[in-house]
C-alpha cells in the first residue's frame, strides 16, 4: 500500500504517520510538506521520527513539496507522477479557533482540500480517501448529550468557530468529487497531549489545561461533560479503522464515549493533587467571563458578583502582576470554555464494532503522564498563538 499523507508535522498527522510507517502493509509514504527544499522537508520528516526515538526511514518516508494554499497545487501533484498512490490520508488543516485567522481556514480546509480531492480524482488505484474530520461539526446546538455520527453533516449546524464549519463544509465537498466507497471518514473528538509518558507531539490543547490550572477560578460548567482523547489512541484507532477487515461505515467517531468521558472537576482534581501549593479550584458561572473581561480592564462596576471571589482576584494580582496578562489568557482560552460548556459526548460504539480496540482511557487519568510538561509550559506564550 502507498499512502499519501498531509499534515504529516502536525500532531495528528505525526502520530499518524510514524504509526502507519511501522505498519508491513505500508511500502511507501509520500507527505504533503510546505517546505522551501527537498532537504528541509526531509529535516522536518526526520524530526517527527526523532521527537520519540521512532526509525526514519528515507527510502520510505517521502516528502512532496507542496501547500494547500498553491494555486497550482493540483497540477503539480499530476505531475509528481505518484501514480502508485492508492489512499490517501488528509490531515493537514487550519485549526485555528481565532477569528483574525478565518479566511486562512477557508483557505485551507475548503480551497485546499478541494485541490486534494481534485487531484485524487484522477488517480488510477485509489481506493480510500481518509479525510482527518472533527465530530465537533455537530454544531453548538446539541447541548449535554450523546452525539451520534449520522447527525453531521448538518447544514442547519450553527458553529462557534469557523474551523468547524469549514471542516463540515469539507465532508460535503468529499461526497461531492469521490464516490461513496472510496470516502472513510474519521472525526476525532478532543485530542489532548499523549497517554504514554513521553514529551507531547504539540502543546495546542494541553495549553488550556495548563492555563485552566494556573488561573484556579475558572467560567465554565464543571460537570459538564468532555470527550477527551490522546493522540496515541486517536492515531491507533485510525490506523486501525484504514486496515480493519470489515468496515460497516463510511464515518466514525474517534472519540472517548460515554465510558472514556472525563469533566473538567475530574481534570482539576488531578490537576490539584500535583499542584498542590495552588489555590483550590473554584468554578463559576460561564456567564461571569464577562465581569472577569472587565476586571481585567479595570472597568468592573463595583457590586459585580466577581467582587464575592477577591481571593482569587487577589491571587491572580499576584500571580499575573500585569492585567494584560490575563486579558490575553482569557482571549486564548474564550473559544475553549465556549467548547467545554456544550456538554458533548461523542459517541463510539461503530469504532468499538468495527476494530479492535478497548475504550480510551479518561483524560483526568491519562493525563498523570503529562504533568511534568504541563508545569513547563509558558501559557502566555500558548495564549498568543492558540
Ligand atoms: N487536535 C485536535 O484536537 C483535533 C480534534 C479533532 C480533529 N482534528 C483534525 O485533525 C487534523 C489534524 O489536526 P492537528 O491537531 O494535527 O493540527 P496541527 O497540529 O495544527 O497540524 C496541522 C498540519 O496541517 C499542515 N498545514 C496547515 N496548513 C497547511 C497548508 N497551507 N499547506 C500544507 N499543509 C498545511 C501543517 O503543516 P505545517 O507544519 O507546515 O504548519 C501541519 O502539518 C485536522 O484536520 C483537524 O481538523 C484535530
């Protein structure tokens, strides 16, 4: 099997290819990278391998140069002559969730991967597109349930960011240019650092975990449920799901389910017994984001409810010094607290039935192994780039 790969620097598309690499199945991977030269690309395919100590190997592993934003990018894919390709696996995106980034998503994940799909179309062997999906496409109007995968794509779905609606808008698109038997359709659900205890492929959203952790007084639903997957058992369970025997469908959710769900009380539970100097978690109200936004400015009218938690803003004087600070932490974090409030589990019985695979272990366990790196992140750093 020759597989073509994008997104192969990324968290997703690294984990996913150093697991297909290891696979007999696979001859050959050739990966999308939006490197200048041929010797860069190969550096940076190198630095997947090297981050865990994996075996790079260059007679295999094989770099294309190319960017989704290339106008030119499906003429210069034909004539890469990869002719040998038979699936391939689409997992480069823009997942940014900042507004000031929306039309490089579009441009990315609508304009890219139609180039892909258009390129795709002509190859004489293919027999999967593997399209990296989200089940966040759901939308924000399913609140506090179990979300199934026939739901999505809807496009009625209203969406918080535009990253989910651009990656929903992307399904449809596959449908439209490859034949339904050729489509296989993977939507993790939220992939947070790794189970095992190594450093993580990328910090993305262990950062609101470690931001979560530093701030202690925290605007969101702490019951509220959370489908949080590592990225070692998404990319397992995709490889897995691209070799199972017997596929029964053509979309899966890559996600916890209801026994693998965790809560953000979990999380700060394992949170406090390894930082246990800080000051207890506290959570509030969602709808008291705003008066921490004010305070932050200093523009908090003086009866605000917020004024009942001055310990915490007392720490937080302390902690941060500079209110800016905390105003840009809490732009970072905004879209994540927006997504910790809707209460989804996604559920994963297709994934159970077609593969072998046990449930993903709960996040607030799992997540024991990253302490170590949590307590090195620079959170203000994360927040400027989230
Ligand atoms: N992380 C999650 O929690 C999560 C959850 C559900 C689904 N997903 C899906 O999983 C997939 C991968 O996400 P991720 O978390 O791995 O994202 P990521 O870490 O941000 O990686 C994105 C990858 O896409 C590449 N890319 C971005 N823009 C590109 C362009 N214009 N041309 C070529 N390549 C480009 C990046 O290359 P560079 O290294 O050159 O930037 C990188 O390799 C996405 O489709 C996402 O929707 C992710």
């Amino acid at each position: 099997m020759n597989i073509f790969l994008t997104g192969a620097t990324g968290l997703v598309g690294g984990e996913l290819l150093v697991t297909l690499s290891k696979r007999q199945e696979v001859d050959k991977i050739y990966c999308l990278l939006r490197s200048q030269t041929h010797a860069e690309a190969l550096t940076r395919l190198e630095g997947v391998f090297s981050l865990h100590d994996d075996a790079f190997d260059s007679t295999r592993i094989i770099p294309v140069l190319g960017n989704l934003f290339d106008d030119n990018l499906t003429d210069s894919l034909i004539n890469e002559g990869l002719n040998d390709v038979d699936v391939i696996v689409h997992s480069a995106a823009n997942t940014s969730f900042s507004r000031v980034n929306d039309d490089l998503v579009e441009k990315a994940n609508i304009g890219g991967l139609t180039k892909i799909l258009l390129w795709a179309k002509q190859l004489p062997h293919l027999k999967t597109f593997l399209y990296i999906g989200t089940a966040t496409i759901c939308g924000k109007d399913v609140k506090d349930r179990v979300v199934h995968e026939d739901e999505s794509p809807n496009l009625e779905a209203t969406h918080l960011v535009k990253y989910t609606y651009t990656k929903m808008k992307g399904e449809l698109l596959i449908r439209e240019h490859l034949p339904e038997e050729k489509i296989l359709i993977a939507r993790p659900s939220i992939i947070m650092g790794d189970s095992r205890n190594i450093v993580p492929r990328s910090p993305v959203i262990l950062w609101a975990m470690a931001t979560i952790n530093h701030l202690r007084l925290i605007p969101v639903n702490e019951y509220a449920q959370l489908d949080i997957i590592p990225v070692d058992y998404a990319a397992n369970a995709i490889v897995e799901l691209l070799f199972a025997p017997h596929r029964h469908y053509h979309v899966y959710h890559i996600s916890s389910g209801e026994a693998g769900a965790t809560t953000a009380n979990k999380l700060s539970k394992t949170l406090s017994a390894y930082f246990d100097e800080m000051p207890p978690f506290n959570f509030i109200s969602k709808s008291l984001l705003n008066q921490v936004k004010h305070w932050a400015k200093n523009k908090l009218q003086p009866d605000s409810e917020l004024y009942s938690y001055r310990e915490y803003l007392d720490y937080w004087k302390d902690t941060f010094q500079d209110k800016s600070k905390l105003r840009v932490l809490f732009a970072g974090l905004d879209p994540y607290l927006d997504f910790m409030e809707l209460g989804h589990v996604f559920d994963n019985s297709r994934l159970l039935e077609d593969v072998n695979i046990p449930n993903s272990i709960p996040a607030d366990i799992y997540i024991n192994n990253s302490m170590k790196f949590v307590e090195k992140m620079d959170i203000l750093e994360g927040a400027i780039d989230p």
